[in-house]
C-alpha cells in the first residue's frame, strides 16, 4: 500500500511538477523494474495498477517520450509489464463461473477501473499516442504468436485467445464513448480482417468454446465494442448469431449477447437507425423466447430481477419493433405480467423494475396503435396484479402503476366517456394518503390530466370535479409540488366546459392569490404567468378568455389585476420555460394587451407600453431555453438536467437512454408515456407570427404606447403586425 501510494505522489509530481522533478528519469527506471519483478498475487494489484498509470503519466508527455524511444524499450515493456498483466486473473476466472452478475457489472460499470487489465490497455493507448507505429508493430508480434498458440491447442490454450482478443481491442481502440463504443481505431489495425478471421468462429455455433465460454464474451464485446466501425452488413449478419446467444446455459455469455443486442438497436447512421424493424423483425420471436426462458430460471424473485441488462433488451426489442410487435404482444403480455407479479412480492433492483415498466408501456403503446382492440386484454391481464400492488401497498411499484394506468386510459379518447372500471377507481385515487409519499404525485397528476382529457365533461356532470380540485389546493399550498398542482390546474381548465370553468375559475384564484402573497416563488409565479395566459388564450380572438378571466378577477377585488400585472406577472413573464409554454404566454398576453377590457380601463391601458415590451423581448431573445420540466425540476432539486421533456414522438424513442429521462429510485418518469401537452393555441405554430396577429385589429389602440417603446422594439413590432 506505501509503495502503491508513492506511485500515485510521483504521478502527480509528473503531472503538474515536471520541472522541479529532476528524478523522474530514476523514478521511471525504479517503477519500470519493480513492474517486472512484483508477483500475480492479487495483493500486488493496486501496486501494478498504480505503477503503471504512472508510467503512462509520463510517457503521454512529448517532453519524456526520449525515455521510451529505443525499440528495444518498447519491446521490453510490452513483453514483461503489458502482456503478463492482461492475462485473466484466477479471481475473475472463478467469479465468471461463481458470480455471473458480479462479472458483468464489474466490466461495464467501471469497478474493474483498478485492476491490472484496464491499467494494461491504458498503457498501451499511451504508449500509441507517441508511438503509434512502433507499439502497433511490436504489439501486434505478441498477438499473433498468441493466437498461434491457441490454433496449436486451442482446448488448453484458451487463455492465450483471450488475451489476444484482449491486445487486439487495446491496441486498435484509440478513443470511445459508452453510448457508441470505439469511435476511432487504430488506421494500422484492421479490425474487419480481425473480425472475419479470429472473432466470427466463436459466435457461428453455440456450442463452440464448450470448453471456454469466455472467449464467446470475448467475441460479443469485439462487436459491441467496434460496432461503429464495422459495416452494417456485418453487424446484420451478426445479429442472428447474438440472438441464439442469448440462450445460451452460461448467464455472463447471455448478458453480454443481450447488452450487445440492445447496443446495436441504437445505433443510428445519419440520423437513422442502422439496424430497422425489418432487419430485426425475424428475430424478434427468438429474442424474447430466450430471454423469458433465461429470466423464466431464477428461483427467487430477488433472483429474478438481478439481470436488468436482459428486461433493458426486452424493452428496446419493443421499440425497435414498433407495431410489428402486434402479432407477439398476446404471448410478450403474459411473460411481463407473470414477472412483475413474482418481483412485486419483494422489489429488489429499481433498474430492473425500471426497464419492466418500460416494456409494459411500450408494449401498451406500440400494440394498441396497432390494434386498438387490443387495450382489453392489457386491462384484464395487468388490472388484477396492479389491485395486488395497490392493496399491499408496494410502495416502488406505486408511481409506475399510475402511469401505466394513465396510458390504457388514453387509449379510450375517442370514447367518449371514462369506462366504467376507471370511474370506479377514482375515488381511491383521490385519497389523502396516496398523496403524501412524494413519489406518487407526478404519477397521480398524470393520472388525472388523462381522466380530464378522456372525460373531463362526465367529470364536471357528474360532480366529481370537485375533489380534484381538492387535490390542486393541496398541492399548490406546497413549495415543492405547485408545479404539479398547476400542470393538474391546466388539465382542468383545458378539458372541463367553459360554464364549469366559470364556477370555479374565482376561488381558484383566491387560492393562488393567497399563496402569491404568503410564499412567492420565482417557479411559482413562472407557473402562474403561464396558467394565466392559457386562460387568456381561450376562445382565441374573440376575447372570451380575457373577459373570462378579467371578470373573475374583478369579482375578486376591483383593479386587483392592474396591481398584479405590474407588481409580479411583467417580472415573471420573461421566465415562462418551454417552446409551447412561451408561445401561449406571448399570445395569451397579446390578446389581453389588444382586447377592449385592457384598452378601455386606464389602470390597464398605462401598462400597455411595459407589456408590450416585455412580449417584444421574449420574441427578440433567441437563446435556447430549458423545457417547463427542466425549469420546475431545477428550482426544486438544483439539478436542471434531472429531468428532460418526456418522450412524446416515435423518433424519439429511437435510441432512448433511460438515464436521461430523470430516473430516481423514488419516482421515475416512463418515457415511452409521453406528458399530456397541453396548447391552448394550437392553430398558432409561430409565436411572433401570433402576436402579430393578435395585435393588428388593435394597433390603433396601441399605437400611442408603441411610440414609447425603444426603436428596435418599435421596428420589432411593427414589423410583426404587418
């Protein structure tokens, strides 16, 4: 550990001391020889690890590169440090065979970042950025007479395959991203000719490598690995002979087959997938046959959700497939619904019940815009299980069973009215309790926003809007959900009838009003802004928003809105986050600034100019802004790029990464749901063209206002109302 300690210390004195550190050539030579004489116990490992980071510290720097130039260096410190360190270790050996799982994450996850293997490959992407052709060269000696060894025995000679296919990616991998793999090789190393010669054999039969099923791993990471640089012909050869390996007895082999699967799912070309539905449609049935027989084998629940690399490649085959998936959805359904009744007996893996979900939605979506029919059988099927999770109060399943909900739910629109099971369920769902774990809100709310959208008019008729109003009090009080409780507010005012929405429009008002003046927050009056021109925005031009809400207002107190305008709503108008959102605050205000109410009423019309310059610059403000989503996410938990805009479009699903769609333990939003987006002005795709628009029967009125205005403003909006 002291020897390993003073490796890291030289390390950073040869990065940032180089100058005042004259015993660096003596420090090389010192760690050099102790590299070549240290043992392969597995105690030495952080010593070799740090020993040779160092020496790739400094052969990196074009100042040091004199201390490796001879040839006979080079050929040295790949014969006796490189190649005995990038032999599979005893360890890893019995692990792959003992711990399948543990293998696999150690590799992909980057907790192998220490041992020998990975600090090997490192030295040699050192050693190619100054010496590209010589290391390749000498390297490349080394692997050949590996691979001849194998060809000589190849049942006792399996480790020296594994570490040529190990060399042969070190040397030919000269940068990578997780997303793509190798993103740029070695021009020396021809990693086709590799591939046809030394990799294909170990994936063309199943039952090769009996023997030594790692070097089938070997042969799978070869291909997910360079799976940018290989022809696309190869990679379509390729997937049939991943696919029969996923049924393969060892679980590492069939882990790595299903990461590579789902890899090459994503992988686009300009702009467009590399690998289409049609080339992988006759490969669809196969695929989820082997991975439910493989998940089908575990004895526990907990066992069972251990590998969600396998349920993440269920659910990319289910978007990658499309509608295509109709014909398999019956069979697909049945499998999904039986693991999610075993692993909600005991929720052991948030990832693995993550992409369990998002196969169910995919599946949902995918199957019933192919067959709309088929919505019954998802009902009957997952319905059961889902009052199972409810009833034993499981908490993890909680939120994505709500969104599960609220997308069968969706496919009942053009009904008409709520089905009859549906109405049945909402009372349970507005339910205090279920609104005090934080994690089953956002899912309620979008539970809710579809009840409105599917029958936000039987709702009304039927006296049950009330209690979701109940629920909007109680989630603007909080500084933490008011951004629910408006996205809920905004549901309700778009899909109930304008004579419901005048009863109730004043005391929800009140209600935010009352929390303006007790608690403002800069996302609370963002969302308020935003409600307020949504309303604005009803009936378009001929005012019926404006008198709608200007009548509320003043039933309230007479000029209240005057002193709200100017005191709060002109200061946060400028924050309203999202393209839509922008447009109807633009418009929303536009029409409120040019309506007769506005004009006719001096406490109103005084302002016309500050409001006219305040819409003149949201328009003028090019930049590109965060979405509604990231805004309201950032002022709650600081991190803006928590949680992006929900996946709405089938495109966007072409190389979805769930990481980046806001995955928390606690609550994590399906992206393949989609949020219910809600446009007020939906016949507006332009918000400048918009505003223009609405302000042209009005310019006389403003005329006077304008001529106030900045000259570039004043060209701005002239130039817009024409």
């Amino acid at each position: 550990e002291v020897k390993a300690s003073i490796c890291e210390i030289i390390e950073l004195y040869a990065q940032r001391y180089e100058e005042d550190f004259a015993q660096l050539p003596q420090f090389v030579e010192t760690v050099w020889n102790m590299l070549t004489t240290v043992g392969a116990a597995h105690k030495y490992d952080a010593l070799v690890g740090r020993g040779m980071a160092f020496l790739r510290t400094v052969v990196r720097n074009p100042r040091q590169k004199h201390l490796f130039a001879a040839s006979e260096s080079l050929r040295l410190i790949c014969e006796r440090i490189i190649i005995p360190n990038t032999v599979l270790p005893t360890a890893d050996e019995e692990l792959f065979e003992d711990d399948p799982m543990q293998f696999v994450r150690r590799d992909l996850e980057g907790s192998d970042a220490g041992s020998r293997r990975a600090a090997a490959a490192d030295l040699v992407r050192g050693l190619l950025d100054q010496f590209s052709a010589e290391t390749t060269q000498v390297m490349s000696t080394y692997i050949q007479k590996s691979l001849e060894q194998y060809a000589a025995d190849p049942a006792g000679n399996w480790r020296q395959k594994d570490v040529a296919m190990f060399m042969a990616t070190s040397v030919a991998v000269m940068a990578s991203v997780g997303s793509l793999g190798a993103t740029r090789v070695n021009e020396l190393v021809n990693i086709v000719d590799f591939f046809g010669s030394h990799v294909v054999q170990h994936l063309s039969a199943l039952n090769s490598d009996r023997d030594a099923p790692i070097l089938k791993v070997d042969a799978i990471k070869y291909v997910t690995t360079f799976r940018s640089q290989l022809p696309r012909e190869l990679l379509v050869q390729a997937l049939p002979l991943l696919t029969s390996h996923l049924a393969h007895p060892n679980a590492v082999v069939a882990t790595y087959a299903a990461i590579a699967i789902e890899r090459l799912l994503v992988l686009k070309q300009q702009g467009a997938l590399l690998i289409g539905p049609a080339d992988i449609q006759p490969h669809v049935e196969p695929m989820l046959t082997h991975i439910f027989a493989t998940l089908g084998r575990a004895d526990s629940p907990q066992k069972l959700a251990e590998n969600d690399y396998l349920m993440k490649t269920v659910m990319r085959v289910f978007l990658a497939s499309r509608t295509n998936i109709l014909p398999l959805a019956p069979a697909a359904l049945a499998q999904l619904a039986r693991i999610l009744g075993e692993v909600s007996k005991n929720p052991s893996n948030p990832r693995f019940s993550h992409f369990m979900f998002e196969a169910l939605a995919a599946l949902a979506r995918f199957s019933c815009a192919a067959d709309a029919g088929a919505i019954g059988q998802f009902e009957a099927t997952l319905f059961p299980i889902f009052q199972e999770i409810l009833q034993q109060d499981v908490a993890e399943f909680m939120p994505y069973v709500f969104q599960i909900l609220a997308q069968l739910l969706s496919v009942h629109q053009h009904a008409g009215r709520l089905p009859d099971a549906y109405v049945a369920l909402l009372p349970p769902l507005l339910q205090p309790t279920l609104w005090t774990a934080q994690g089953n809100i956002p899912a309620l709310v979008r539970l809710l926003q579809s009840y409105l959208q599917i029958g936000g008019a039987q709702l009304a008729s039927e006296g049950q809007l009330q209690p979701v109003l109940g629920v909007f009090q109680r989630l603007v009080a909080s500084r933490a959900n008011d951004h629910h409780g408006f996205n809920l507010l905004l549901a309700i005012t778009h899909y109930v009838p304008l004579a419901t929405l005048k009863e109730y429009l004043r005391p929800v008002l009140v209600l935010c009003l009352n929390r303006l003046q007790s608690s403002r927050t800069a996302k609370f009056a963002r969302n308020f802004v935003h409600y307020i021109a949504s309303v604005l925005c009803i009936g378009g031009a001929t005012g019926a928003g404006v008198d709608l809400f200007v009548d509320a207002m003043d039933g309230i107190q007479p000029d209240l809105f005057a002193n709200m305008l100017h005191n709060v709503l002109l200061e946060a108008l400028p924050t309203v986050a999202g393209r839509v959102e922008r447009k109807t605050a633009v418009v929303g205000f536009g029409l409120l600034v040019a309506s007769p109410r506005f004009q006719g009423n001096p406490a109103y019309a005084t302002q016309t100019a500050a409001l006219l310059q305040q819409l003149a610059a949201m328009l003028m403000d090019t930049a590109v802004k965060e979405t509604k989503s990231q805004a309201d996410r950032q002022t709650v938990d600081g991190s803006a790029a928590a949680v992006v805009a929900a996946v709405a479009t089938d495109e966007d699903l072409d190389s979805l990464e769930i990481e980046d769609t806001g995955y928390q333990a606690s609550f994590a939003r399906l992206a393949t749901l989609g949020e219910v987006k809600i446009d007020p002005c939906p016949q507006i795709t332009d918000a400048a063209a918009g505003l223009g628009q609405v302000l042209k029967p009005a310019q006389a009125a403003i005329a006077s206002a304008a001529q106030q205005l900045p000259d570039e403003v004043k060209q701005f909006i002239s130039t817009i109302v024409r």
